[in-house]
C-alpha cells in the first residue's frame, strides 16, 4: 500500500513538471476569474492566462457568467514562457479545431449549420461559424446577379458544405442549397394539406388571354377569364393587373401534374344577389341610366345588375323618342316594377312615380278649393 501511494505521488509530481509547448492541447482548472483573462492550474510547471479575445469575440460578455473558479476546461497553448512562467491559452483555437471536424462531416451528413455573414469579398461572401470561416460564392448566396451581396453583411443565415479543402483547410458553403431544401419541404407540405374550397389571398402573377396565373407562395394556381368577374369580362386585365392581391379559393387540383383551378367569384358577390338581398318588387331605386335604345333605355341598379326602364315607362304621355328624355349616366329615381328571378330581369318605371304624384288623395280632393261661378 505504501509503494501504491508513493507511484502515485511520483506520477503526480512528474505531471506537475511536465513541459508545455506551443501548439500542445491541455486541461486544467479555472483557479480565478477575471474582467479581461481566466487563470487556469495545468499539469505543467507555468500557469495558464487565457486572454478575453481567446475566449469569445462578443465584447458584451461577461467571463463571470461564463465560467467560475472550478470549473474544467481544455485549451490549446499558443505562446509558453517558461521564464515567466506562464502560458497563454486558446478556447477559440479548440473550438475551431472541434467545428472544423464537425464542418468536414457535414459534407457527407448534409447538416444545416449557421453562421453570421462577416466580410463581403470578390466573388462571395465570408461566414464565421464557432470561429471557423466559410466562403459561399456569390452563385451560392441566394442573392440575384443583379441585385448586391451587401445586403447579407452581419446577417445570420443557414448554410450547408458543398466542398472542403483539407491542404488548405478551407470549406465553401451555401446558403442556395439549404434555401432549396426549404423550399421543396414548403411545396410537399402544400400539396399534402391541399382542399378544395381552401381559401388563399395571393398575387397576381402573370395575365394571360384566358386567365390570371396567381402566387400562392412559391406555387401557382390559374383564376380563368369567366372566374374573374359576374360580368362579361373580354379579358382579365379589364379587372385585374400584375402584383394585385387577390382573394381566391382552390376549385380542383391535380397533384400528378401539379395544377390548381381557382376561383375568385362567391356567391356574397353575385351581383344578383346583392340586388335580391337589397330590394323588392314596388321599391323605389335610385339608378342610372347606362344605355339608350329605341325601345326604352337600360339602367343601372346595382353594379352587375341593370333594369330596364320601356319607352312606354318613361314618361306620363306618350314619347316617340327615349334619347329626347334621358340620357346615358344621368340618374333618376325609378320604381322596380317586376323581377324575374329565372331569367333575372327586372324592370323599371320613371311613369309610375310621375303617376303618383299626380294622383291627388281623398283628403287633398276634399280640401281642394272649389271655384265660385259669378254671374255677369
């Protein structure tokens, strides 16, 4: 037993003598905490200093909520003095060299890593991740040509490795492939939570003669021409334009071929509707006259819904000409005389509310004054 102690404290005091030397990777114990450096006990005969710029590059952290006397940790001695007795350590040269294994895997792994956008170069951009730096090419920035890579400066962005140089110990990153990834993850969740009826608020894409192509985020749905508008339309841009929003709802898909029929008119905005909803049959409306014809003219009840207001209709006497007593975007009060839901029809007359105030009531005809005859 006591030969057993005596190896052991042997090996201790051989530890304790044990030379450092630069480059050499060690473990010790935090022995005080300071504002700008850590002390560290080695296994060695100097003590270890590591400076606050070998611990972090973030001037906003305090070491005392990083570390307390104690606590272990493992460094890498980049400069040894062994007259002063002291050596100063790297954690940010460990770390670098732990994050360089974990880049270099993540070539075959495919892992997503993050990093912040640092320096703006020729051909790219700089990336620092765990103190390692990556370039991602400019082809490999999602950024377009013809847009600039400064946009990216202090940015945090996910990236993957596309190529690693180990006699150089260089990576080159992109932040495109994990963009992409992404991007399919959206597109396969969308069309595996698809409905028909689904209701989307999206932009308009592009305009075609027979329909508006719409961006649902990222993917594209067709509004057709007659799906626009209750009225006759000739062609979309008469009521819609490139980069309008839109409110559509998902009418049928086909997944296989990755189309989508929307529609974009609802029964809360069918014209008809709204006039059925709002008026009657013997309602007075005000309307405006749209269109002169020999027979009567047509007028405007609604938006999308017209009446028709006959010649026969139009006065208290009879007209030979409609022209000679309306015309087209004047408005007049009208009475909705009859409505044909089956054809929806509805006509108008400007004459029975002439004939209503001409016709005097009882109590007036009795209160009327009543001449007196004088006799010559």
């Amino acid at each position: 037993m006591y030969e057993n102690n005596s190896e052991n404290f042997a090996l201790m005091l051989e530890e304790t003598f044990k030379t450092l030397n630069t480059g050499d990777i060690v473990t010790g114990v935090v022995r005080t905490v300071g504002v700008t450096e850590l002390q560290v006990d080695l296994p060695a005969k100097v003590t270890g200093i590591v400076p606050f710029d070998e611990i972090t590059d973030d001037s906003s952290v305090k070491l005392c909520d990083l570390y307390k006397p104690g606590d272990e940790i493992t460094a890498q001695a980049v400069r040894v003095s062994d007259i002063d007795g002291i050596a100063t350590l790297s954690l940010k040269k460990i770390r670098r060299l732990d994050n360089w294994k974990k880049i270099k895997g993540g070539l075959e792994s495919g892992e997503i890593f993050t990093g912040k956008v640092v320096e703006i170069v020729k051909g790219g951009v700089i990336v620092t991740c765990n103190f390692t730096k990556i370039f991602i090419p400019a082809g490999q920035t999602g950024i377009p040509r013809t847009e600039s890579l400064d946009q990216l400066q202090g940015k945090q962005v996910n990236f993957k490795i596309i190529d690693i140089n180990e006699e150089r110990s260089r990576a080159t990153g992109s932040i495109l492939a994990v963009e992409r990834e992404e991007r399919r993850a959206k597109i396969e969740e969308f069309w595996n939570t698809l409905e028909e009826g689904q209701k989307f608020t999206g932009k308009v894409k592009s305009l075609t003669k027979f329909g508006a192509f719409i961006d649902l985020g990222g993917i594209d749905g067709m509004v057709h021409v007659t799906e626009l508008s209750w009225n006759h339309i000739k062609q979309p841009s008469d009521v819609v334009s490139v980069g309008e929003t839109l409110e559509v709802f998902v009418k049928s898909f086909d997944r296989e071929k990755k189309k989508i029929s929307l529609g974009h008119k609802t029964e809360d905005t069918n014209p008809w509707n709204i006039f059925t909803s709002t008026y009657s049959e013997g309602d007075v409306a005000e309307v405006k006259i749209v269109s002169i014809m020999t027979f009567g003219a047509f007028a405007q009840i609604v938006p999308g819904v017209d009446g028709l207001i006959h010649i026969s209709q139009i006065a208290d006497k009879k007209i030979a000409d409609t022209a000679a007593e309306l015309q087209v975007g004047q408005v007049v009060q009208a009475k909705i005389i009859a409505i044909d839901s089956e054809h929806k029809k509805v006509s108008l007359s400007i004459r029975a509310l002439l004939e209503k105030a001409e016709t005097p009531t009882e109590e007036t005809a009795e209160e009327a004054p009543v001449e007196e005859t004088v006799e010559e």
